[in-house]
C-alpha cells in the first residue's frame, strides 16, 4: 500500500445541516469558513463563479465505519451489491466526499453557499471554482438503480 498522506483542512463548514442524512440536502444555506492561516487574497476573484467544488471529510464517521466489500446501496436488497468505489458515502477508505454548492457569496473569509450536503463542523480538505470545462466529458451514464435510490437527494431539507 502507499505512504499515508497528511492533508490539513482549509476551511470549515458552519451552520447548515446539523446530522447527517441520505436524502433532503437542497435548500439549507451555511458558510465554509476559510482558516485564519490563509490570507483572505486566497479567495480573491472567487465570487465571480456561481458553483464551488469542495472536498470534505466525514468526520462523524469512525474508520471502524470503512467497508471494503460489495454490499447493496443503503443495504437495500432491490439494488445489485456494489463494491467500495461504487458507493458515495462514509464508507470509503479515506472517507472524503466531492460537493458542488452554488455559490451565494463571499464576505470576508466567509462563502456563503447553499445545496452543500455536509453537516456543521465538517472539515473542508479543499476548494475551487467549478469550471464547467473541467466536468464529465461526453455523455454520462449510470446503472437505473441510483435514479431509483436518488429521486429525494436534493429535495429540500425543509421537507424532511
């Protein structure tokens, strides 16, 4: 296996989702909170973009959580076992999640941002603009089972 990295977080998320949730993650606004250790130039021209892309760890998760085998999605029998790299949760060996919430604005070393489907507290590894240039090139595919497992992922919080 490979060295182990050492990253330090950036940035932290404040407000926003208070616990975690499989579903329901539209709607709720909250701030990533650049650190003190970074000037605020580190964010200059950021504001001009409308999405972010964001790493994140899941800090609520325990490594005892990681699960490298092929299990159903949500452990739901209706959808075909999947492997680790498959699924986009907690699970994962380095338990990092990829968000992109629209931007709403940039006060200081706050960015206010909604649609960020990370709870308060949540460390944020890294940060960038989304250029839409960089995203999936020709047509995206996925097996029906994650339309069928996602219809409410967005939907907004206050729903619930």
């Amino acid at each position: 296996m490979p060295h182990p990295l050492t990253v330090t977080p950036v940035a932290t998320v404040v407000g926003g989702h208070q616990e975690p949730s499989d579903d329901y993650q539209g709607g709720a606004e909250s701030v990533i909170r650049l650190h003190d250790g970074y000037p605020l130039e580190t964010l200059q021209g950021l504001g001009e973009f409308s999405h972010l892309t964001v790493v994140w760890h899941f800090h609520r998760a325990s490594p005892d959580d990681v699960a490298l085998h092929a299990r159903s999605p949500r452990g739901n029998a209706r959808w075909p076992a999947t492997g680790t790299f498959v699924h986009r949760n907690h699970r994962r060996p380095n338990q990092l999640a990829t968000s992109y919430p629209r931007l709403l604005r940039v006060e200081g070393r706050d960015l206010h941002v909604t649609d960020l489907d990370a709870v308060d507290g949540t460390p944020v590894i890294d940060l960038a603009p989304y250029f839409p240039q960089m995203g999936p090139r020709g047509p995206v595919s996925v097996p029906p089972w994650v339309a069928e497992m996602l219809p409410d992922y967005w939907r907004d919080a206050d729903q619930r």
